[in-house]
C-alpha cells in the first residue's frame, strides 16, 4: 500500500521567516496530496491540496509544490505569524476509482515564535 | 456550522466493554472514514464505507468493527475494548470524487481503564 513519509517532525521558526515541510510517497499511482492543519485540541482542517496535473499551487502564504518524478511534495508558509503554530499533515491518495481513502504522513508540529 | 459530528468529545470506559463511537455528517459525502490519532504516530485509518452497508478495512482495523445502515452516519464499535486502545478516534467524511477533500469532527477522546 502507499507510504508517505514527512520531514520534519518539528519545526521552530521566528515569526517572519518561511517554513517548509517536506513529503514523499511510494506509490507512482497517487494523484491527489492535500495538506491538513490541526490546532491544538482542534480537529484537522484541509489547507491546500493539489493534483497530479500540476506542478505548484499558491494561495495567499502558502504553496505546495509536487515533484511526480521524485514523488515529493512541500508545503511552503511564507512570513509566518504565530497563529500558524499547528501540526500539519501530509496526505496521498491513489487514483483509481475503488480508491477512496488517504493515506496520511506522521505530521509536523510548527512552531512560530513571536 | 458543524458538518461532521461525533457524539462524545470524552469518553471512559472499562477493559472488556463494548464501545460504540457515533459519527454523523450533513453533508451529503458518500465516503466516511474512522481513524486514530496517537502522538508521533499521525493518523491511522481504522476502517472507511464509500457506500451505505459497504466497509473496507484500512491499516488498523484489529479489535474494530464498523456499521454504516443510513449515508449520514457511521458507526466505530470496539467489541471489548482493551487499554491500547486508548487514543482519539477521528471521524471523517468526503465526496467520492474528493472535492474539498475531508471533513474531519471534532473527536472522540478515549480512555480505557
């Protein structure tokens, strides 16, 4: 089945600086990596995700990037504020039409420190 | 405006019960899905439905077991439960097509004593 790995498992930047989190994934058949984040004591709420088709997606501080080649995707936060201290959650799915479930990374806990 | 709800956000429970985790969704998703959540582990899948009476196993499923009878709700039943079972349970739910991708509630904090 499909692995998806995450690095790193922590993260500590000044508010300001960027972040990057880093994933990849085992299965050349997935086509579908959307990014969760989870506040504390909150549930998981999707970010941004992109599809296979495409190479980068921005919106506003953020942008995932996906590598098919290499099959690794980024999350990208730009000027970090602190309400941007949360895990944060890599996934992968497969393509396919029976195949309806994600496959999640170990997730990062994002520090921004005013 | 809560779309995916579990019914407990706390829950105690002896070694040996039957625990039934309720999950319901008003958002018309065909797929719903019940993972665990445990510190440096992420996000397990337990067992997922992409249809009414329809259930797959996911990574975990060992000591779970599911029910789906109506589309807006999905059952996680631990048959006895043990302590290492103790964990937050997630409930999600999405269209089959995965536009906007999950929706998550709120979780299930469990205890088993």
């Amino acid at each position: 089945g499909e692995n998806v790995e995450q690095h790193p498992s922590t993260l500590s930047v000044q508010e300001g600086d960027s972040a990057v989190i880093k994933c990849t994934y085992s299965d050349s058949a997935s086509n579908y990596f959307p990014w969760y984040k989870q506040e504390l004591g909150k549930r998981p709420q999707l970010i941004i995700d992109i599809r296979s088709n495409v190479g980068e997606k921005k919106d506003q501080r953020i942008a995932v990037t996906l590598n098919k080649t290499a099959k690794h995707f980024s999350l990208h936060i730009t000027e970090t504020q602190p309400e941007d201290s949360a895990v944060y959650f890599c996934a992968a799915r497969r393509s396919g039409g029976s195949n309806y479930k994600l496959t999640f990374g170990k997730g990062t806990l994002l520090t921004v420190n005013p | 405006d809560v779309k995916v709800t579990q019914s407990s956000r706390y829950l105690v429970k002896r070694t040996g019960e039957k625990v039934f985790l309720e999950c319901v969704q008003d958002m018309d998703h065909e797929n719903m899905f019940w993972y665990r959540q445990d510190p440096g582990l992420g996000l397990r899948l337990i067992y997922f439905s992409y249809d009414v009476k329809m259930k797959e196993k996911g990574d975990i499923p060992e000591g779970y077991s599911v029910s789906r009878e109506k589309k807006e709700r999905f059952s996680l039943i631990l048959e006895s439960a043990s302590t290492n079972q103790t964990s937050m349970y997630l409930c999600a739910s999405s269209f089959r097509d995965f536009r906007g991708g999950y929706t998550f509630g709120s979780g299930t904090r469990l205890t088993v004593v």
